[in-house]
C-alpha cells in the first residue's frame, strides 16, 4: 500500500509520461563555463536529452541499465543530490550515520530513476520543452526556472529550483503543476522515520526498489 502513496501516483498517467520525459531533464549536460546562466543552462540539456532519448529505442523501451547509465553520466554531475536527498528525508538526515546517508542517497536515486523510467516512452517527435523568460537578478544565487512541457495531452508545467555553487547552477528540486518533489517525498519519508527510525527508512526503500524492480518499473 506505501507504494500508492508515490509522488507519480498523484497524478495521471498522461502527465506522470511527460513529467518522467522534463525530469530527465535535468540530464544530459556537459562541462560548461560556471558562468552559464541558469535558464540557458535549463533550454540547453532539455534538447540535448530529447534528442538522446528519440535516438535510442532502449530508452525509449525503459531500458533501467541504460536509464541508470544515462542519470549517472548527465544528471547527476548537474544536480546536488545530498541537498535533495537530506530534505526529502527532513529532520532524520541529522540522525543519520554518514554510512546511512549514503545509502538513504542510493535508493532515492533508485526510486526516482525507476519511477520514471516507464514513462520515458512518452517521448516522441512532438514532445518540446518551451522555457520561460527568468525571473531574477545577476546576484541572485538560488532562482526558480519554469518550464512548459508541450506534447501529448495539455502541456504540463515543471519548475525547476537550482543554486550557484562554485561548480556552476545546481538543480535541488523540481515542482510539478505546483506540487513540489522533496517536500512531497518528505512527507512520507518522515512518516517512515517516526515509525521505525532512520534505519526503516532504508529497508522500506530498499524493499521498494526490489519489488519495483521484479516488476520493471515503479508503482
């Protein structure tokens, strides 16, 4: 039953497909100046990614082996995860051991990747990615970019959080149609760790990505 509390769950499938293809999004970025601007940075892999995904079936097929391959080669070098992670998972992250963190980490990452991994076939040539004007000033280090996702169905509204770091703009978090992936995870995260502590937090991940995995996907 966790499982139906899911974040894709809270919303249709047809916006859970093009969300899966934005949120590969934050994906395919080379090494670029530090200087880049946030939303540049945004227009730029959102078309590198969609044109990575047309060429290649097996992602397409929701091919996890090359998901995974393709998350840890372009999004990951281009997102800080520990920040996602620590807030999804809230106050807990302090009791953590480092060792934990590092697992807390891992299966994140898992349930994410599988989690829109199916939805990656929702990706054709019709699918674009209309990025709006920026909304900050030069000095800000932490904006939001909003984007529109325009394919099949209504176009689907993702926002993006990203911070300046000494290694360019970091994405931490991402909002669809005004629902916010961390604190939405946080949620049931702290829920878990109130329950049954840091520690069931992880096995009840773990359970998840195995079970997700014996049945090719997320549920």
């Amino acid at each position: 039953m966790a499982e139906r509390k899911d974040f894709h769950m809270m919303m249709n499938r047809r916006s859970l497909g093009q969300l899966a293809a934005a949120a590969a999004l934050a994906a395919a970025l080379p090494a670029r100046a530090a200087d880049e601007a946030p939303d540049a940075l945004i227009k730029r892999l959102s078309n590198d990614v969609l044109q990575a995904i047309r060429g290649d079936k097996s992602l397409q097929n929701g091919d996890i082996t090359k998901i995974i391959a393709l998350v840890d080669r372009t999004i990951m070098p281009h997102v800080n995860f520990r920040r996602m992670t620590a807030a999804a998972v809230g106050p807990g992250w302090r009791q953590a051991t480092p060792e934990q963190q590092q697992r807390l980490q891992e299966e994140f990452k898992t349930l994410l990747v599988r989690t829109y991994a199916g939805a990656l076939t929702q990706v054709n040539a019709q699918t674009s990615i209309a990025v709006k004007p920026l909304r900050a000033q030069p000095t800000d280090t932490d904006v939001p970019v909003r984007t529109e996702i325009q394919g099949r169905g209504d176009p689907i509204q993702l926002d993006y959080r990203l911070e300046k770091t000494a290694d360019g703009w970091k994405i931490y978090n991402l909002n669809v149609l005004g629902v916010w992936l961390v604190e939405t995870y946080r949620n049931q995260f702290t829920q878990e760790i109130n329950s049954k502590g840091v520690a069931g937090l992880i096995d009840s991940l773990a359970a998840r990505n195995k079970a997700n995995a014996g049945n090719g996907g997320a549920k």
